[in-house]
C-alpha cells in the first residue's frame, strides 16, 4: 500500500471471466473516503507495437477496418507478447507477419503505457527500428489490409480525421514526434 493522498485499498480481486485474451475480475477496494465496494476491472494481454521509420520519415502502417468500433484506419504493426517471449521479439515478428517487412537491427525502447488505467490493465510496449527489409506478402491472414509506408507530416491531420485507430498507434506516433523535438 502506498502512503500517497489518494492511494486506494485493494483487499483482493476474484476472476468472473478468463480466456486468453481478457480476464475480467471483481476486485475488493475501498476507496480514499472510506467507501468499500466490488470494483469491475478488465486485464488485457501485453502488447508490443513496432513503429518503423524509414529514411524519408515515413512510418509503416496497416490501413484496415476494426469491426468493435466500425472505424477504417491506419494502425501501427503489433500484437499479443506470448507467454515466455520477449517483447521486441514480438513487435519485430508481427510486423513481418501483419506487413511482409521485417524490422532489421536492434530496437530503440521508446515508451510503455497504459492506455485506461482508471478500469483496465493492458501494458503497451512500443519499440522503434529505422530500416527494414522487404520479406514479401504478409503470412497474417487475420490481419488483412493494405500496408504502407505513412509520412509523420500526416498524422495530425490523420489524428484530426479519426484515422489513427487505437491508443497504442496515437500515442507511439505522438511520443515519437515529441520525442525528436526535444532533441
């Protein structure tokens, strides 16, 4: 327990639902002003984001239709870090299986985050690389789209438009921008 103003009790949290991609549970918490109830929280799996950027500033993307929000967008490459596997190893094998590009040399940490911490868990790894080399067509029949390679100059405009879908591709385009300023 944190000494923090603010810091909330938890006295233990039971699983409702449990698969591999989300587990729902009921935690017991009592809040700063004293009140205690069975609070709804939501775990994701891990995910790792590839965001690669070429040497004409742009970033390679899936442009493609997410059904839960019936939204058409461009999403940076990624997806669930498997039990056991390192987490750029997975970012650099979901862009090759999403894309057809695999990312080449060592990775640039940039960021993890959550992207609802007041109700869900769901950390978000984001690893950056400045080349990658053509493989072929992508071996993800799932995750069908149309890549392409995206200049940086567009994403607030694509931003504006609602074309950036997900937390995990805003906030990796955004971090990665901000970041080269403060160079």
């Amino acid at each position: 327990m944190s000494d923090e103003r603010g810091a909330w009790t938890v006295f233990g949290e039971r699983t409702v639902y449990d698969n591999r991609w989300v587990r729902v549970g009921l935690a017991d918490v009592e809040a700063p002003n004293g009140e205690r109830w069975d609070y709804h929280v939501v775990h994701l799996a891990r995910i790792a984001i590839a965001l690669i950027v070429n040497e004409r500033d742009e970033a390679l993307m899936l442009w493609r239709y997410r059904f839960p929000t019936d939204q058409w967008g461009y999403e940076l490459l990624g997806g669930l870090v498997d039990e056991g596997e390192d987490a750029a190893a997975t970012a650099a094998r979901e862009a090759a299986e999403e894309s057809g590009w695999r990312p080449v040399g060592e990775p640039e940490h940039l960021v993890t985050f959550q992207p609802l911490p007041g109700q869900v868990t769901a950390p978000v790894d984001v690893y950056l690389w400045r080349e990658a080399e053509r493989l072929g067509e992508p071996t993800d029949t799932e995750e069908v789209g149309r890549i392409e390679w995206v200049p940086l100059g567009r994403v607030n405009e694509l931003a504006q438009r609602q074309e950036l879908l997900g937390s995990g591709t805003l906030v990796s385009l955004l971090y990665y921008l901000n970041s080269r300023r403060q160079d």
